[in-house]
C-alpha cells in the first residue's frame, strides 16, 4: 500500500512539473553559449519594436524573450522535437507562417479573445536562427505590420 501510494505522488508530482515547463524553458541551456545571443525583456516594451510603415503598435507587450543563434546552428533535434510537442500541448495556433528570398518565419499564438495573450516565433535569417517569446495583449494586424529584419540589425557574432 505505501508503494502505491508512493508511486501515485511521485507520478502526480512529475505531471505537475511538467505542465509548468513551457516552451521558453526549452532555451534556458542554450543561453549561456558561445554563439548565442539571448535577450529578455519585461515591462511595456512595445516601442522598441519597428513597423515596416512607421505607424505605432497598439499592442502592449509585457515581456520579450529572445534566442538567436549564430550561422549554422540550431537547437537539437531532441529539443526540436520537445518544442513541437510542447507547442501542441499548449494550444499555439499557425498566425502567420512566410517565406522570402530564403528568410523563413513562422509565428504561432495562443489567442484570448480578440487578442493573443502568448506569441512563439521562429525564424530563419541568411543562415542565421532565431526565437522570440511575446506576451501581453497583442493584435494580429501588429504582428503581420513588426519589421522583423529591424530585430537583427546591429547584431554581430
């Protein structure tokens, strides 16, 4: 009996554990790397972002969290496959997925309302990949207007 009592807390306790890993966390051990470049922003930050047509975003940001990693490298295939995993547990929704002159972005959301309360972007730069986190009250019609390439300007490895 106490086995089993054991067994069914430790395994209530694992559950527990890993419903509160999200997918952010999956970038914690790569953040101290050589080669990466990680920000991580909290309060209103929402006018460091740059529009593609100079008009100011309505949306209000809380945090910003962001992971690039330099020329021909990525995470693993293992987190690759622990990020899309947890990406469909969480409910993130395809917003927005685009391809030009090889750049490649996708940005996925889980929506509240009229707005999206958690945003997940990955995107391919020259051979350049890079992870954003955005929460807060944000609207869609910003996320299609942010000038994303503004994002890399002055970075460097």
């Amino acid at each position: 009996m106490k086995n089993t009592i054991t067994i069914l807390l430790l395994s209530f306790i694992s559950i527990s554990v890993s419903a509160q890993y999200g997918v952010d966390n999956i970038f914690r051990k790569y953040k101290n790397d050589k080669g990466v470049i990680a920000w991580q922003f909290e309060g209103d930050i929402s006018k460091m972002l740059n529009t593609k047509d100079g008009t100011a975003i309505k949306s209000t940001l809380e945090s910003v969290d962001f992971v690039m990693f330099a020329e021909d490298m990525d995470i693993s295939e293992k987190d690759q496959i622990k990020l899309n995993n947890k990406i469909e547990t969480d409910g993130y929704d395809m917003l927005i997925q685009a391809r030009d002159k090889g750049q490649k972005i996708k940005i996925m959301g889980i929506e509240e309302g009229d707005t999206i309360k958690k945003v997940f972007a990955q995107m391919k730069y020259k051979n350049n990949s890079a992870y954003f986190f955005l929460t807060g009250k944000i609207y869609l019609e910003d996320l299609n207007n942010i000038n994303y390439e503004s994002l890399m300007n002055g970075l460097d490895f």
